[in-house]
C-alpha cells in the first residue's frame, strides 16, 4: 500500500460544529451503500461517493464505523452503490436509520435486484454500483473503502438526489441547466499564449 501517515499537530483545535457548518456548504449527491446478503443484509444513506479511477472502474466511499452495514462490508468484501433519484427521497429517509428501522426492514417498499456479488441493488436508481473492497483505509470514526467496480446498472432518468445546507435538493439535468443557461455570467474569453 502506497500511503503517507504524518504526525499532525494544530495549534487550534476546531470545533465539530464549526467543521459539520463548512461543510454544508458542500452540496453531495445522495447515495446508498448496501451490504450482506440474503436476510442477512443492511443499508446506510451516504454523500460520501466519489469515483476514483475509469482504469480500472473503481471508487471510494467514507463510513462510519459504528454503522450497521461496516461489519457487513468487512465480513463479505462487498457492497453496492445505489445513486438515488430525486424522486427516491423516502428511500434516502429510510436508510438513514432516524425511524428506528433496522437491516432487512430499511429495503421494504422497494424493488431491489442482486448481481455477481449479491448485494442488494435498487431498481430505477440513477445508477446502481455493484462493489468489491479493493482496501480500507481506518482514520479517525469512519473508514475510506474503495470499491472496484464489477457491474453498473444505469437509468436514463435525469433528476438527481443531493444533500445541501442540510436539506434534500432536487437536481434535474433538462431543466436546471436551463435555468443555469438563463443566469450566468457573460463568458470571458481567456488568451492563452503559446510556445514561441
């Protein structure tokens, strides 16, 4: 493993406050991870997706340790990636585990399907990510797993799930890039010289 670990030290220590408002300010695209199989199975809303590499297809995900899909994920060395729709809001609700609803009961009232690895996936995400844990970074609560890619199963729909400010946000492709078209500033032309 290539990895550089430093002793850090702050003068200032910043407050979890401070840190979760900064953060806000980040918009994230809201996603469900999935792990276990059979009944054996559980689920977490997540913002913390990001591709890492086209070649091969892989990307990372951060978990908390103390959720209920980390031993899952450990145990079986898989897990799913299912990119919601804004539309799918309940099911984001669901999997963040605030209504007292545990495993195999947060995948009720939706359609779900499994691939090579067998995780649970759900039918009509925006994308549905089928994972193997290539590794596992430890830091702090949670863990940075990054995901090699073994199957994707994409829609055609357009209007995405995001998190913002701490509030779920729809974002359509069509009609929000319209909308950006309407307001955006002038375009600069930048000169670029070359080699002389």
């Amino acid at each position: 493993m290539n990895s550089i670990v430093r002793n850090i030290s702050l003068d200032q220590v910043v407050s979890a406050d401070d840190f979760r408002g900064a953060m806000r300010h980040l918009t994230g695209g809201v996603s469900v991870i999935t792990a276990g199989r059979g009944r054996d199975i559980s689920g977490m809303t997540v913002t913390s997706v990001s591709s890492l590499s086209v070649d091969p297809p892989s990307l990372i995900v951060s978990i908390n340790r103390e959720a209920s899909s980390w031993p899952l994920i450990r145990r079986h060395g898989v897990f799913g990636v299912n990119i919601l729709t804004a539309d799918q809001l309940d099911i984001a609700e669901r999997f963040t585990g605030k209504d007292g609803l545990r495993g195999a009961d947060r995948f009720a009232g939706a359609e779900w399907t499994t691939r090579a690895s067998g995780v649970p996936l759900l039918v009509g995400a925006l994308a549905a990510v089928d994972c193997e844990v290539e590794d596992v970074i430890e830091r702090h609560s949670h863990a940075i797993v990054i995901g090699r890619v073994r199957d994707v199963v994409a829609s055609q729909r357009t209007a995405a799930l995001a998190y913002w400010h701490g509030e779920y946000v729809a974002i359509d492709r069509e009609e929000d890039a319209a909308r950006l078209a309407e307001v955006s500033l002038p375009s600069r032309h930048v000169h670029v010289r070359g080699p002389r």
